[in-house]
C-alpha cells in the first residue's frame, strides 16, 4: 500500500514517496508504530525548497496584514502591502 509523501507543494509530489505494506488504516497505524515504513526517492531540491518557504513567508506577512487591517488600532498607521 502506497500511503502518499511529504510533499509541501504540488512540485514536491513524488520527490519523497512513503511505502507501508498494509490492507487497512489499522495495519497502517500498527506499521507506522512498529517502523515498517520505507521511504523512496531523494531530497527536495533547492529551488523548490526556497519556492515553497518564500511562499510561506509571504501568504504569513499577508494574513498578518489582513489581520491588523481588520482588528487593530494599528491600522490607521497602516502596512505596507508588499514584502
């Protein structure tokens, strides 16, 4: 049974694959407890590891600016709405 990956974006799927031999969710959990897991593939490269931290760094700073523009008295001051 092949149970999915560690993928944080859509161009990490399958870089990383995660194989459990299992026939239902307890044997997946009971393999998972017992290490009967094996990983194939290869690290994620560079480039798609600063895709996806720039990404995340940016959609924070945005929900914090969002956040701030509805709620805080700190919004009069205003944010800058780029990064």
């Amino acid at each position: 049974m092949h149970c999915g990956s560690d993928a944080h974006t859509v161009s990490m799927i399958g870089t990383c694959p995660n194989n459990i031999r299992a026939s239902d969710l307890d044997s997946v959990i009971k393999a998972l407890k017992g290490g009967k897991v094996s990983y194939e593939g290869k690290y994620v490269s560079i480039d798609k590891m600063v895709e996806w931290n720039r990404t995340r760094l940016l959609n924070s700073y945005m929900d914090v600016v969002d956040y701030v523009d509805r709620c805080s008295a700190l919004r009069r001051h205003g944010l800058p709405r780029s990064f």
